[in-house]
C-alpha cells in the first residue's frame, strides 16, 4: 500500500479524504463502466474520424497501424456502416435528451 512522506497511508476512503490519484481512479472507472458513456463516446469517434478524412484523407491514411490505427479503424467502421452509425447517433441522442 503507498506511503506518503508523513507516514499516511493513501487508501481510498470516504472518511479519510479522497487522494488525487484515487479521485482520478475512480472518475476514469466511473466512466469506462457506463454504458451509455461509452458508447456516445464509441460513435463519437466515429463521426469525427470520418469527418477528419473527408477534410484530409492523408492525416489519417498514414496512420494505419499503432495507437493512431484507431482513428482509421474507427473511419472505415464510420465509412462502411454509415447507417448504423447514423440509427445509432439518432438513438442515442433522443435517449440523452428525453432520459436524462
């Protein structure tokens, strides 16, 4: 278990006080396991990367394997099925405005 420099130990408690590094812990995992999150931000990257290579195909063609090859997959996902993402993006928009 980590150790500040007064001795403290940093675990995660309501009652001690939340450290830095376990509030940034606990937004990240509150975020990756919902649902909803997720996926807007799924069809997000889709939209985005496929607007990006219609303003410049080069950008994300180079790309295509590593960290970057994300983009690119996302953009042929977002090229390739178009109407599913279109249902998607609609469907999700109607649940974030009238669920919420």
């Amino acid at each position: 278990m980590p150790v500040t420099s007064q001795g403290q130990s940093l675990r995660c408690s309501p009652e001690r006080g939340y450290p830095r590094c376990c509030v940034l812990m606990l937004l990240t995992v509150s975020a990756i396991f919902n649902f909803q999150s997720l996926l807007t931000v799924i069809l997000l990257l889709m939209c985005t990367s496929t607007y990006i290579i219609s303003l410049a195909p080069s950008l994300l063609d180079r790309n295509k394997t590593g960290l970057l090859g994300i983009f690119w997959k996302c953009t042929r996902m977002g090229d390739q099925k178009s109407p599913y993402v279109a249902l998607g993006c609609t469907v999700m928009a109607f649940s974030i405005l009238f669920t919420q």
